[in-house]
C-alpha cells in the first residue's frame, strides 16, 4: 500500500512537452487500475512561458486537480530555474526531485536586466533543500535517442526509474506506444528507457 | 489524451480521459449530430476530437466563423430536431450573446448544449470572466461538473435536459476540468438513425411577452429537475451547523482544505452541478440547520450572492446565518477576494481563518528573488519580425505612431516579446474599430498616424464590419493583417482562409486578396521574414490617407517545421565581436527572440539550436553578418 495521493508536479518552459508527459503518467496509472486527477496551467499555449501540470495518483477516494502547496511527493522539472521555482511553492523536505540540467534562459535574462542563477548553485540549493535528488542531462540523453525533443520522455523514464509510483514500467511503455504515432515509438520508447536507467541504477 | 477511448464501444469500461474528451464523449452518448466552434482555449480540445471521429459516428462537425455563427448553426440543427453541441470559450459567449438571448426565449426542439470554458486564472485568455453571471441574464440553465467523470456524465444529463425543457443547456467547465485528466466510465454510444426536418407548424420565434412568460417557465421547471438532480452531493454531517457551498473543483479544494485542517466529518459540503436554476428546496433544508456557511466557487462569488438572496427572502425559516466568501473578504487568495483562481491552499488558509484554527503548510523558505519567466513568440514566429518592422517604420516615420492591438498571438506584443508596441488590447476584432474611431480624429487635431494589427482568423471572426466602416467613413488607418495562414494560439485549427474544413474536406475558401478587392480597399502585401521591405512598404503606407491594408504572409513558424529539417543557424565565433560591436547585443538584447542566446564563456553571441525554428530573420538584422543560415532547402 501507498500513501495516497501520490503527487507529481511537472514544471518546465512552453514547448518541452511537458502536458504530454503529464497524459503518459496519467494514462498509465489508469491502466494499472488506479484513479488520477490532473491539472495543466499552460499559460498562453505559447513556448517561452512557464508550463505546470499536476498528476494525483491514488486508488481510495477522490482528489481534485491541485496539488496543495507543500505537498508534492516529486517534481519533475524540465528547466533548473523552473523545478527550483515550483519547489519553493510545492516542495518540502521529503519531496523527490527529478531535474533537466539544460537552462531555458528567460527574456529579462538574455536582455540582462535579470541575471539567472549557475546552475551549479541551483543544483546545490536543491541538493540542500530536499532529501533526494536527480539532475539529468535530460536533453543531452533524447538527442542520443534521437531527438532533444524526446527529453519529456526521458524525465517519464526517470520518474518510472525511481520506483515511486505503485506500478510498474511496462504500463508507462505501453502507454508511449499507444499514444505515439508510428514513427515516434521507438524513438520516445529508447529515450523513457535511457531516462529509466539514469535513475534506477542511483535507487538501486 | 486518447482518442481510442473516446470511440470504445465497451459500456462499463474505464478510461484514461481529458475533461474535453470527456465531454466529446458525453455528447456521442447523447447522439449529437451537429457540432459547431469557434476556436478557445480552454475548449478547443472537444470540437477537435470530434471532428476526427467524425466520420466513425456519422457526425458534422465545423469550426464556425465566429461563437455567434457557430450558436446560430448549432441552433439550427436543433430546430431541425437534431441534438447539437455549440462549443466557446466565455469570450466567444459575449460574442454570440445577441442571438443567445433571442434563442433563450425561443428555445429549441432537439437536445441542445453549450460548452462554456470558464479560464479562472487567466491562464490562456486576457480575462476571467465568468459565464454564470451571463448565462443567469440569458435565463440559462448551467450544470457544471467538478471530475472528468462528471464532464461526461453532465454533457448526456444536459442533453436530456434541454430537450425535455425545449431550452439549449450551458455547460460551464473550468480550464481544470477541460485540461485535466481522469479515469472515466463509459457508458453506451446510441446508434440511431437520425433525420432533420423543420416541420412548417414549428415555430421558433423570439418575439412576444407570451414567450418571455414560457421562458420563466423553462426556467422552474429547470429548478424543479435540479432539487432532484442526482450530481448535487452533501457529505456528512448530517444537520451540519457548518456548511460549505460549492461547485466545480472548487469544492475539492475545499475538501481537502477541510481535510488538512482535520475538519472534515465536522463541516458539511453540499456541491451543487445544477448551478443555475438553483435547487431552493435542497438549499433551504441545509440553511435551515446552519448558522455559519463558506462559499468555494471560481471566479465571482455567483452562488454567495444566489444563496444569500434565497436566505434572505427565507430569513424567518433559516435563522440568522453568517455567511463567508468573497463578499465578506474571508475566502480569498493573494490577489485579493474574487481575483485569480481558487486551489487547495487558498482554501485551507481561508477556513482556518474562518474557523479559528491554525494552519502552517510544509514548506521550503526563499524563492522570492528568482527571475521571473515572460511569455514568449515563439522562435521564428512571424509576428516578431513584423512587430519589429512596425517598430522600426513608426521610429522613422517619427510622428509617436499609434499601435492598436487585437486577440492572435501577436496580443504578446504588449509585452517584451512585442517591443511593448501594443496600446490597446480588448477583444477579437476590436482594434479595427478601436482604429476606425482613431483615424477620424485628425479634425480634432490628432498628428499620430494609426495603425491596428490583426491576424487572419480575426478577420473572418470580427473584423469586417469595423472594416468597412472604416473604409466608407475614410477612416485614416492602416490595418496590418498578419496571415500566418492559421488560427495559431489555440492549435492550428483552420479558418475560412484556408483549404481545408475542420473535416478535413476541401473548402471553399475565401481569398483575403479577394475580399478587399471586392470592398475597394486598398492593399499591400508583404513578407515579414524580409524585414527591410517591409519597413519600406510601412513606410510608404504611413504617408498615404484613408483606410489600407497590409497582408503580411507567412505561415506559422510552429506549423513550417512540422515534419521538416529545420534550417541550421549558428554564429560564426570569427565575425562575432561580442561586446566590442557596439550593437549592444541586438539578437539577444533587442531582437528578444528565446533562441538568441548569450554564450557568457566566449563572450559571444550563440543560437540555442534545440529551440531556433530556422526562420533566418536574426541573421538578416545582425549588423556583423555574423549569424550563418544552413537551408535545408
């Protein structure tokens, strides 16, 4: 049994498909019988801004969309800047974190009226803030599997890898073939398989 | 999420759902026939996931010119006594609420709903506004469901409804609902003939004092439906004393608000999805125990203000009650009462203050200095490179030219992805008539030249009456119509400028160039990737009189690379001085494109490859010529 909910908060930059990650994890717990709930703050559809999607995952009575501040079991993040963020809102001692280490450099950054912080000095900060931590050359590992563009699937792997959710990562891989068309499967198949090893072998 | 789960022909099965497809399905459950949308987020999703099976289902599924068109065809299917399924956001009801208001004294003869997306938050609209206060004016009924379940389960329960009624049904679903997922269980999809026909003794007319008298009726009939609509739910206690009022997901919120608080089993919750009529009965057998009630809802307070005048015409039953929301200033997040969406937190922090207990989430301390993150054109949008064309034109022309704004992608330009060019900012289709008043004020003594953009689903949508008024009056105005070929924000659906319909069947397109001929406007056209003729065409337009047209043409950046091998840029380390050109870091200071990145280490300029689209306009500007494109064709 599990402590219920299970709640996953995946944040990132318009663009990195990050809501369909969040539709893999989802359709999966569905799959292996549980219940979920999600919620997607997409701002403008537009790439550049900021993208959050919460998954709840349980199996005994119902929640809404929302994860409430504080209280997230893990955060994906697929940009340093952005998991940091989302950690302050939702984040406490004992969440999980698993992050892309590739920066998104925000517009009041590259117009140098921001400065965005090392991403060294994220790591640490975060290494500091919870228990456990993953940074991933997230992007790095999709271009290896074919495109940088699979990275989302990479960070599901990393997710799958951890052991967290109540069920196992043949659902996820049935998912990614269900929901890909035809000549992305293998491709997203080989990058949620790269992200699963990176985390599994640290768990193990 | 998945379109087989949508089709599944297995009643009792349980699938993986978004809240859009939830209601799809619902719909499919009704047996609608006719579907028809203007395109908004948060809805978008259901219209585009029943055209795609609509060939399965034998349906006709359109995206309409406009709400109002889509309400009126959506309508018409149901004279016809087929159910129907008209789908906007809450902005697209403000456009279709002249016809709506008729159509609510009318009323229908097949089933008839309308998806609302209510977007609290603002997440994906410039407003957020509510559809409840709208829909009570209109003397529609409104059902809103709190689960994806419910999305599905409502969407057939309206149906019903309206046709039992004979009056459409407004289905209010909030961008949580729309955009969230669930596990649903499906039920059966009918397989019935079906055949239109407008008998000639049916009349729908909106015309008589009679038929506002039938429309009250609608009306109590709908509240008599809704004291024994099964979706309205209490949890214990029974005769609470405290009480929470609620629909939607809100009144998760406050379940687990309470829950945090370890309140629950104390405080009773009564959800209401029949939120307009309201269900008096049931409402006055709770506030006849209670003497303290919390309202949760999303955005207005709606049923704070329905609840309280109930209470107030029933006060010798009900007693003195307190009651606490938006109104009194207790339920309210950072922003302030009935500002900004509702979540779990505000909703714990809200009934601890009300309920005098103490609450203290988990929490990580700092985070207040971290950058902040804009919204962005996307790499290789089009629009950048026109906004930076009109920018620099309006910088030559040197008269402070005006720059009037409308709903597209390019709405970003009121901000630092846009140069900050935009002065007004409203609805589809409103800085033309915004630029038809503005180009008459010369007589007043106005110097500046004004200029409205728009883009090309605007214009079939809203513009052309703001157009040909300006054109008849001579309106001095220039009207730069960015064609990206698309209706870009909400997903690439198509428009009547483009060759195929939502069905993907050849349509009969109607040609921009065409239609300004027919008009007698007018018109240039131009490419945005080739800034400097642009300018140059901007320019030259600045100096003529009475109202023109600029056709900026180029597709959607995100739709050019579907599929394709993206154009290489990168910058060549020789010709890139760095700080020592004096061009003060143009690609990424000024050109504000998110792939025109600062390589801090060499202190040069670099492209971040994994998100440039290739269009080549920061290689054109560079003043060094130092940006290199490698094309693929």
């Amino acid at each position: 049994m599990f402590q219920e909910p299970i709640n996953i908060v995946i944040t990132g930059v318009g663009g990195q498909g990050n809501v369909l990650a969040a539709q893999v994890i989802a359709v999966s717990a569905v799959e292996a019988g549980y219940l979920v709930s999600s919620g997607e703050t997409s701002g403008l559809a537009q790439r550049g801004g900021p993208v959050m999607t919460h998954v709840r995952v349980f199996c005994r009575q119902n929640y809404g969309p929302l994860v409430p501040h504080g209280r997230a079991t893990v955060v994906i993040g697929f940009e340093p800047l952005e998991t940091m963020r989302v950690l302050f809102d939702y984040g406490n001692r004992g969440t999980v974190v698993i992050s892309n280490d590739r920066p998104s450099y925000p517009l009041g950054c590259l117009q140098c009226e921001d400065s965005y912080p090392e991403v060294s000095l994220i790591k640490d900060g975060i290494k500091n803030m919870v228990q456990q931590s993953f940074f991933i050359p997230a992007s790095e590992l999709a271009a290896q599997a074919g495109t940088s563009l699979a990275a989302n699937m990479v960070m599901t792997g990393c997710l799958a890898g951890t052991g967290l959710l109540p069920f196992g990562k043949e659902f996820f891989r049935s998912t990614i073939d269900k929901l890909f068309p035809n000549k992305l499967k293998e491709l997203n198949l080989k990058a949620f398989e790269l992200g699963f090893d990176q985390v599994f072998q640290q768990v193990v | 999420m998945t379109i087989m789960g949508v089709c599944l022909d297995k009643p009792g099965a349980r699938v993986p759902l978004t809240g859009n497809e939830a209601v799809a399905r619902g719909a499919l459950e009704a047996g609608v026939a006719f579907v028809a949308s203007y395109p908004g987020s948060p809805t978008a999703e259901v219209p585009g996931t029943l055209a795609r099976i609509a060939q399965q289902f034998d349906l006709y599924v359109e995206w309409s010119s406009n709400e109002k068109v889509a309400m009126e065809g959506a309508a018409a299917a149901s004279f016809a006594g087929l159910r129907s399924l008209a789908v906007m956001k809450v902005d697209g009801l403000n456009v279709a609420m002249d016809f709506a208001s008729a159509l609510s004294i009318s009323g229908c003869r097949g089933g008839m709903v309308i998806m609302v997306g209510d977007d609290p938050g603002s997440h994906s609209s410039i407003r957020e506004e509510d559809s409840r206060n709208i829909c009570k004016v209109l003397h529609f009924p409104v059902l809103e469901p709190s689960t994806v379940q419910m999305a599905k389960d409502l969407t057939l329960a309206a149906f019903n409804l309206s046709e039992s009624l004979g009056v459409p049904v407004v289905l209010r679903c909030v961008s949580r609902i729309c955009h969230g997922n669930g596990a649903v269980l499906l039920g059966e999809i009918p397989r019935q003939e079906r055949k239109a026909s407008f008998p000639q003794t049916e009349r729908m007319i909106a015309f008589s004092i009679q038929r506002h008298a039938l429309q009250e009726e609608k009306l109590a009939a709908a509240a008599r439906w809704a004291e024994d609509c099964s979706f309205n739910r209490y949890e214990e206690p029974q005769d609470a004393e405290k009480l929470v009022i609620s629909s939607g997901p809100s009144a998760f919120y406050a379940r687990e608000g309470l829950q945090i608080l370890g309140l629950e089993g104390s405080i009773g919750v009564l959800e209401l999805a029949s939120v307009w009529p309201l269900p008096h009965k049931l409402l006055l057998k709770h506030l006849k125990h209670a003497s303290e009630v919390v309202f949760a809802e999303d955005v207005e307070p709606f049923l704070e203000d329905n609840v309280m005048a109930l209470a107030a015409l029933h006060w010798h039953d009900v007693g003195p009650i307190k009651f606490y929301g938006k109104r009194s200033g207790h339920v309210a997040g950072p922003d302030g009462p009935g500002i900004g969406e509702l979540n779990p937190e505000i909703m714990a922090a809200s009934l601890a203050r009300i309920f005098h207990v103490s609450y203290q989430r988990p929490k990580i301390e700092g985070g207040e200095n971290l950058p902040s993150r804009e919204l962005a054109l996307c790499p290789g949008c089009p629009h950048r490179a026109s906004m930076w064309a009109i920018k620099t034109a309006l910088e030559l022309d040197g008269r402070e030219g005006i720059l009037l704004g409308d709903i597209g992608c390019f709405c970003l330009g009121i901000g630092r992805t846009g140069y900050y060019l935009l002065q007004t900012l409203h609805c589809m289709g409103g800085g033309i008539g915004l630029a038809s008043g503005m180009g008459q004020l010369s007589r007043f003594g106005l110097t500046q030249p004004v200029v409205t953009v728009l883009g090309d689903s605007t214009f079939f949508h809203a513009a052309l009456p703001g157009l040909i008024n300006a054109h008849y009056h001579h309106a001095d105005m220039l009207c730069v119509l960015l064609d990206n070929g698309t209706t870009a924000m909400t997903g690439h659906q198509p428009h009547p400028g483009c060759e195929l319909t939502a069905l993907g069947e050849p349509a009969d397109t109607v040609p921009l160039e065409g239609m300004l001929n027919g008009m007698g406007i007018p018109y240039s056209l131009g490419d945005p990737y080739n800034v400097e003729e642009t300018i140059n065409i901007i320019c030259r337009l600045l100096q003529e009189e009475g109202t023109r047209v600029l056709i900026l043409r180029r597709t959607c950046a995100l739709l050019a690379v579907k599929g394709k091998t993206k154009n290489r840029v990168y910058v060549d380390p020789q010709k890139c001085i760095g700080d020592e050109c004096g061009c003060s870091r143009f690609c990424s200071r000024v050109f504000s494109c998110p792939a025109n990145i600062w390589d801090e280490e060499n202190g040069r300029a670099k492209i971040d490859e994994t998100l440039c689209n290739g269009c080549g306009v920061c290689a054109d500007l560079c003043p060094k010529k130092a940006i290199i494109v490698e094309r693929t064709v």
